[in-house]
C-alpha cells in the first residue's frame, strides 16, 4: 500500500503527519511511504531522515501518484486528489462543519475521508485521540503565551529590595488543555485557580493544587458531560456563573479560556464590562479564538488590547511546538491505522459498525455518509 505524507499549504501550518519513527512502524507492517520534499523541515524532520527510516522523498505530484493512503494534518483541496487511486483514504484534521464545500467534494471524488478530530473519546481510542495530544500542548502555550504577555513575574519572590507577589492566573474550561494550563501554571509559581460547568472538573482541579471555583445552589452539567465535553446550560446557571465570575476576575492577572462545544460557536464567558473590572495590565488567552472566542473583542490570530487588559486571540497553539505536535499527531496516526490494519490485505480494513470507523468516516463510495454532517 502506497501510503503518501505531502506538505501541508494552510496557511501557518507547521506540523507534518509523520515523522521517521512512524515511517519506520508503517514500513514494518509492510507499507511503502513517500514523503514530499521539504514536508518535515518546519517541525525540525529532514529528507535525510525520511530517507534513512525508509521513506521516498520526491516532489508533490510523484508522492501523490497512487496514492491509496493519504496522511495528512488539515486535509487537502480536492482538485489535489485527483493523482490518487480509486477510493483512497484521506485522514486528517479536516474541520468538517466549517470546511463542509470541500468534504462534499471529497466524496464526489471518491475519496474515503476520514476526520481525526471526530474520534470518539472512549478508552480504546486513547491513544488515537488527537484532540487530547494537541489540546495538551495548546494548554502548555497558552500558559507561556500569557507569561509573555503579562511582562512581570510568576512565582513570588523575596529579595533585599523586597517582595514580589505571585501571579493570580484563573482557567476558565478545565478540559485538557485547562487541565495542562493549571499544571503549567502551578510549575512556574502562580497562584491557580479554575471553574468549569462539569461537576466531575471539580476532583481534577483540586488534585492539581489549585482553587476550584464553583457555582453553589444551581445546577450546572453532572458528571463529564456527554463524550467528555460541556454543553447547554440553564439560563439561571448562565447568570449565576457570571456573577461569580466577575467577582473573581477582577483579582486576575492572567486568565485562560478554552471553552469549547462541537459544531457550535464558542460560549461567551467573558463580556467588556467584565473584562473593564480587570486590572490594566492582566491578561486574558483565548484559546477559543478560532471559534467565535470565550472573549468579547477577541480577534483571532492577534492580540487587541481594551480597557487596559490584553487579550491574545490564540489560533492552533499547537503548531507553534511543530516538532512535539508533529510527533504527538503522527503517534495518533499510526495507533489509529494499525489498530485496524490487516496483515494478508497490506492495509487498514475498517469495519462498517465499529464505534471508532462511523465516529470518524466522512465520505465513502461517492457521497457523505457521517450521521453528523447529515
């Protein structure tokens, strides 16, 4: 099976999907990879090395010809497919409800697409979870990111001249990467507190050693919310929530927010006026930018200043650690495939009813088949 690594042209994408040590482990199970010229070298991987691990390395249009497998981080345009075989796979992080024009085209293509964001988060998909690896990392950034921004000290210091205090940092959405926002924060000396509308969040932010901030008396989603991820809240936990909020926040010197809900526009945690009640100089990261932002005044991909407080509107964090979440990204790739790989076919045999197969198919036979684009 000819399994085809190109190099990805979204714009600011850094990642690649596959690195020597997969080539190696697909190599074993007896496929033949080509890898595009130049596709590793901005996640720190050279031809040299794609080489040595037993990889091709040649140019687009040759590592694309017949292609059967198509590994990929943000998918392809469609009129690019064109050079692979009959019913190829095209695995990736393909964002399908914003990118539905070219889903539809990849099953008009025949293309067999598969969305790796999709993956169901049950335990035997773990290891192919790659929401979770580049989440993981994001929350480590964005914590980086904010120390940048902030321009003073994280941990307290006592010196001669005299004391400097601690960094209130607050993680709003303790999936994760708020989870890794809250450890990352915690090692560099701040004074850590979170919330979130999942109750079970709460055991998980204590164990980190940071403050739980909870609303009482109403409730918000038991347990982890379904497949993991918050949902819907009540009108009446909305308003309780933001009153509890905006008499934390204005202690804050950096706050981090990574609220998310699939398919939807990302909740409004922050507003202006709460953000007005923050000290000039805190800081606020958005991790939610690409969706809309948790943030009032978030633009994503910048970071835009209002009432004193900077709000960075962080974009795909974790590309700019390329060479960790390329190696993250290419692990989840490789357990993903060989899970179901089938040694007298040479390749990935994906059975119709397995859980994992309908969470994360697209296209198949000419036409979209996912229940959720339906």
């Amino acid at each position: 099976m000819k399994i085809a690594i190109p190099a990805e042209t979204a714009p600011g994408e850094s990642r690649v999907a596959a690195i020597p040590e997969t080539v190696k482990k697909f190599t074993a199970l007896g496929g033949e990879v080509a890898v595009e010229r130049g596709a590793g070298l901005s996640a720190g991987v050279s031809d040299e090395d794609y080489a040595a691990a037993g990889a091709s390395v040649g140019e687009r249009a040759a590592v694309l010809a017949g292609a059967e497998l198509v590994l990929t981080v943000s998918g392809m345009e469609p009129g690019e497919l064109g050079a692979v075989a009959p019913g190829a796979l095209l695995v990736g992080i393909l964002d399908p409800f914003r990118r539905r024009e070219a889903i539809n085209a990849y099953g008009a293509a025949g293309i067999e697409a598969l969305a790796m964001e999709w993956m169901p988060r049950i335990t035997r998909a773990q290891s192919m979870d790659v929401l979770s690896s580049q989440s993981n990392l994001a929350g480590y950034k964005a914590v980086i990111d904010g120390a940048a921004a902030y321009g003073r000290a994280f941990p307290m210091m006592m010196t001669a001249a005299g004391t400097v205090s601690p960094a209130r940092v607050f993680v709003m959405g303790v999936g994760v990467a708020g989870l890794q926002a809250i450890a990352t924060a915690r090692r560099l000396g701040a004074q850590v507190s979170a919330t979130d509308v999942r109750s079970a969040t709460r055991e998980q932010i204590q164990s980190l050693g940071a403050k739980a901030v909870f609303v009482e008396g109403v409730a918000g989603i038991e347990g982890e919310g379904q497949g993991g991820y918050a949902g819907e809240t009540s009108d009446e936990y909305k308003k309780a929530q933001a009153e509890l909020v905006s008499s934390h926040l204005a202690k804050q010197d950096i706050v981090i927010t990574t609220a998310l809900i699939p398919g939807k526009p990302a909740p409004r945690l922050i507003s202006d006026a709460q953000l007005s009640s923050m000290r000039p100089g805190s800081v606020v990261v958005d991790l939610a930018a690409d969706a809309g932002g948790n943030v009032e005044g978030c633009v994503a991909g910048e970071t835009v200043e209002r009432h004193g407080v900077k709000i960075v509107g962080a974009t795909n964090l974790a590309r700019s650690l390329a060479a960790d979440a390329s190696a993250l990204y290419s692990r989840n790739l490789f357990n993903f495939l060989s899970a179901f790989w089938n040694k007298e076919q040479g390749r990935p045999v994906l059975a119709d009813e397995d859980e994992i197969v309908k969470a994360v198919r697209l296209t198949r036979g000419g036409q979209v088949v996912s229940e959720r684009l339906a």
